[in-house]
C-alpha cells in the first residue's frame, strides 16, 4: 500500500489545524449557539415576559439607534479607542525591558519572576483596585516629602523643549503604572520564552565578529523574538479592550438593564466586537510583513 506523503508546508499547516481543533471544538459545541443568538438580538427588541422573553424583529434599527441617537456611545468608543491605542505600547515596552531583565542571572530570580506575574494569578480587578489605592498612597507621601513633584518634571521636560504629545504621553504612563503593571504578567512570559529560545551561540559568533550589543539586538534578538513578538501585540490588544476599567463596556452594560433595552446593548457589542477584530485585521496585516519566521 502506497503511504501518502504531505510536503513540508501541507505537514505545517495540519499540525496548526490540530494545534486549534480543540479552541474549534469547544467553540462549536459551547459559543456557536450564543454567539448567533447574539446576532438576533441585536436585530430585534426584547421584552421581558413570565415565560421568558419575547422578540420583535426590528432589523438595523438597533443599529441606527446606537451610531445616530445614543448620545454617549461614539464619544465613549472614540475615547476607549485612544485610550487603548496609547497605553499598549508601554505595556509592551515594560514587558519586553522586564523580560530581558528577568532573563538576565542573578539571585533571586525565580522570586523575581513569581512577583512579576502574581497579577494575573490574583482577581484582575481586586489586584487593580489594590494597586491603584497603593499607587495613590505613595504618590502622595512621595510629593509631601518633596521626593516626588509631577509638577517639577512637567517643568523639566517642557524646558528641554519636547513636543507637547510626547509629554502628555509620558504623563499618562505615569498615572497608569498599576495598569500596566497588572497588564504585563503574560507578556513579560511570553518575551521571556522567546528571549530563552534564541541560541547563545548566535550571540557568541556575532560577538566574534565584531558586533555591539545594539547590533546583536536589531540582527539576532529583534528578528527571532518577532513572531512572539506578534503574538504579544494581538494578545494586549484584546485584553486592553476587555479590560475591567473599560469604560464602553461599562455603558453597554448599562444600556442592557438601565439604558435602551438589551436590543441595543447587543448591537453595541456587535459594532466593539467589529471594531476591534477590525484594529486586530489592520495589526496582523501591517506587522506581519515585518515578522521574521525560521524555516
């Protein structure tokens, strides 16, 4: 009997289709049914009745309502979509500068690594809620004892004459360090398998050659680390926009018991849900091309 033989890319793309057949099982089996009905409720208004609900289809007017009558939702997007796009590039700037130091020998380390990622271990919101109470409190102390004056810095920074943009920016870094410290547990994992993955011989024959440290990151560390590097910038994108503080998930909540009716807080899920698996679409297609893949 004649074996069948796959090439090498049929052989690659059967083990990723095996890799997701239980994320495509447990979707079919536990999230298919949920995720249509979704659909349907957000084209139709419900009523809630003694026997359960009830459904009038009402087709886009849902819709309509949410992008056209809803004083609040396109402000709202608008600010959470800037929100978001402003604080996952310091959450992946802190995750990769704490991984590498993490990757680093030193006594301590396991510890080290336990601290960095006990955040994801503890409830996501109670860690956040302790976190920005401890912030504040040392922010406090810190200004009362001249150690720390956000107003001195403001004034340094402007007479060193940097564009106002990159200002505010640093000063909102400043005032989301519990955020970004809870938001960077898996990252800094992620970075830190990837940066232990890379084979110290490469280091050793560039150092060889001749080249700096800055060299060796843009030719070795940049280009291997870059596939997971993907990985971390789709993964923060969707935690950032499911995150507990998300103020336009806290409005379609609302809008399904105190606001418009279940109808249109379903529709407003719906134009999130596009919104952000349209950023995810533009993301994978724009670093994509820069990702460097062994073969």
């Amino acid at each position: 009997m004649r074996r069948l033989r796959l090439s090498l890319s049929a052989q690659k793309s059967l083990l990723g289709l095996l890799f997701t057949l239980p994320f495509i099982v447990g979707f079919l089996a536990f999230l298919a049914y949920p995720f249509a009905q979704s659909v349907i409720f957000s084209l139709s208004k419900l009523t809630i009745v003694p026997t359960g609900y009830e459904l009038d289809f009402v087709g886009l007017d849902n819709y309509r309502h949410v992008l056209t009558v809803d004083p609040r939702f396109r402000q709202v997007f608008v600010e959470t979509v800037v929100t978001m796009a402003a604080r996952i590039p310091v959450v992946l700037i802190f995750s990769f500068f704490a991984a590498n130091l993490l990757n680093q020998k030193f006594r301590g380390r396991m510890l080290a690594r336990v601290i960095f990622f006990l955040p994801v271990i503890m409830g996501a919101e109670i860690s956040l809620k302790m976190q920005q109470a401890d912030y504040m409190q040392q922010a406090v102390s810190f200004s009362e004892s001249g150690l720390l004056s956000l107003s001195t810095l403001q004034q340094l920074l402007t007479t060193l004459k940097l564009p106002q943009g990159f200002i505010g920016f640093i000063f909102q870094a400043i005032n989301e360090v519990p955020l970004i410290i809870r938001a960077s547990g898996i990252q800094i994992l992620i970075f830190l398998a990837a940066l232990q993955s890379i084979p110290k011989s490469l280091y050793e024959a560039a150092h060889m050659e001749g080249a700096t440290g800055w060299e060796a990151f843009w030719k070795i560390t940049f280009p291997l680390v870059s596939p997971l590097l993907l990985v971390n910038v789709v993964y923060t994108i969707v935690d950032s926009f499911t995150a507990a503080d998300n103020a336009l998930l806290e409005l379609i909540q609302n809008a399904a018991w105190m606001g418009a009716g279940f109808g249109v807080s379903t529709a407003m899920s719906w134009i999130y849900f596009l919104a952000v698996l349209g950023i995810l679409a533009v993301t994978i297609i724009l670093l994509g091309r820069r990702v460097h893949y062994e073969t």
